[in-house]
C-alpha cells in the first residue's frame, strides 16, 4: 500500500499556502534591511490599505473589508500619503541617517549612537551590521561610509524602476492567480524555472539572445491583424544567486 498522503486539500487553505509561499521573498529581503517585525508588519498593512483604494473603495468600505475601525483606516490612509516611508520607526530613521551622513564622511560609532539615543546600544550595533551586510555601507578606520552607488541615486531614475518592478509583480500576481486561484484551461498561464551552471560569457549571450527573441515575437503577435487577439505578458529573468554573506546562514547572535 503506497505511503503517499493523498488527503485532500481545502480549496481555502490551499491559497493560504500560495500566499504564504508568496510571502517568504518579501520577508527575505525584510530580513536582509533589517526591518523590525512592527516595520514589516506596518508596511503590509499601508500596501493592503492602498490596494483596496485603488479598486475604489470608500474608507468605511475598507474598514469593513480589513475588519478595522475608521480610525484605524484614516491613520493608515495618512500613512500611505507618505509613501510607505515608515516615518515614524526610529530604526529606519537611524539607517536613513547613517546613509546620509556617510555620504558627506566616516560616521563614527560615537556620533552614531547620538543620532537615536533611545535605542539600544546593541541593537543599533547590530542594524550597523545589517547595513553592511546590506551593502548599504562599510566600516573604514575612521567610520561608517556609505557604499558609493547609493550616493547618487536619483528620484526619477528611482522611479522609473520601481514601475518596472511593479509591472513585473504585477504579472508575477496574474500569472500565480491563474495557476493556483482561478485556472481557465483555454487560458496561456505558462511557467518554467531552470537553475544550472555557465560561464559569464554564456550567461550574457543566453540573455541577449532570448531577450531579442522573445522582443520579435512579441512585435510579431502584436501586430497581427485579427480581433482574436488577447492581451498577454511575457515575463524574462535571468539572475546569478547572491553569494554574499548577507545571504548567507548565520548563528548566534
């Protein structure tokens, strides 16, 4: 008799999983900022609010849906005017400081832990070591600089990328909805991940060549004459893991 687990499962804890999995990218790269469990939580709750208000929902509509006072919903529609900035944790205040400051020059540990000195001494060793795991700053003889590609970011260029992550997303978002929610069996919903080995130079020709494929294809369908025509996304990545220490195992502290 075959030992599998062949139980049945429930459609709504299904997608409670998917979410879940769906989650656990974003609590990485929370992880790796070195956001406090209340930042994490604040910024879900600033991005769940914004959904709803983008499909047109009054506040008391969204108060209803997230199971929230109209209070709470008012505060959080103050918040997400600021864009999810998290201006009040003293945490993300301290990085944003370190970054400034060690912009202009060496911040030394002195000057570092006047900047908020409500906090903890060792935590704020320990967010100092999670920006430079980060790759947010190093540690010099003289102190803490910023690391020199954050100098100089601009806020269009910032922008413009955050668009295109939120176009990537965005697909990422319909293409899990169609395969694991709601699937149309006569619907593309077509996914495939491969992980192997190559040189650089392979690696550059693999992803110039599929790109410029899939980019005249795409013209190609595109520009077909028919009203059978449906709107679709193509989705394209190439990426080497991270091998930094910030992805790293770590024990203790």
């Amino acid at each position: 008799m075959s030992s599998m687990n062949t139980r049945s499962v429930n459609t709504v804890d299904q997608r409670l999983s998917t979410l879940a999995v769906l989650l656990e990218p974003v609590c990485t790269l929370a992880r790796v900022l070195g956001l406090s469990l209340d930042d994490l939580q604040r910024m879900l709750a600033v991005a769940y609010f914004r959904e709803y208000r983008q499909r047109g929902l009054s506040l008391p509509a969204v108060a209803r849906h997230l199971g929230k006072s109209e209070r709470t919903v008012a505060k959080l529609s103050k918040e997400s005017r600021e864009e999810g900035s998290l201006e009040g944790s003293r945490r993300l205040q301290l990085q944003r400081d370190v970054v400034r400051l060690g912009s202009i020059g060496p911040v030394d540990r002195e000057t570092v832990g006047r900047l908020q000195p409500r906090l903890d001494a060792t935590l704020v060793d320990d967010l100092l070591g999670q920006m430079e795991l980060a790759g947010l700053v190093e540690e010099t003889e003289a102190g803490w600089v910023t690391v020199a590609e954050h100098i100089d970011m601009v806020s269009t260029e910032l922008e413009a990328r955050l668009d295109s992550l939120r176009h990537f997303l965005t697909s990422v978002a319909h293409l899990v909805y169609a395969r694991f929610f709601k699937r149309e069996p006569e619907a593309s919903a077509f996914a495939r991940v491969w992980t192997f080995t190559g040189t650089r130079a392979g690696l550059d020709a693999l992803e110039r060549e599929t790109y410029e494929r899939l980019r005249a294809s795409a013209i190609a369908l595109d520009g077909e004459d028919t009203d059978a025509k449906k709107l679709a996304s193509v989705l394209f990545a190439l990426v080497e893991p991270p091998d930094d220490i910030a992805w790293k195992p770590r024990r203790g502290r």
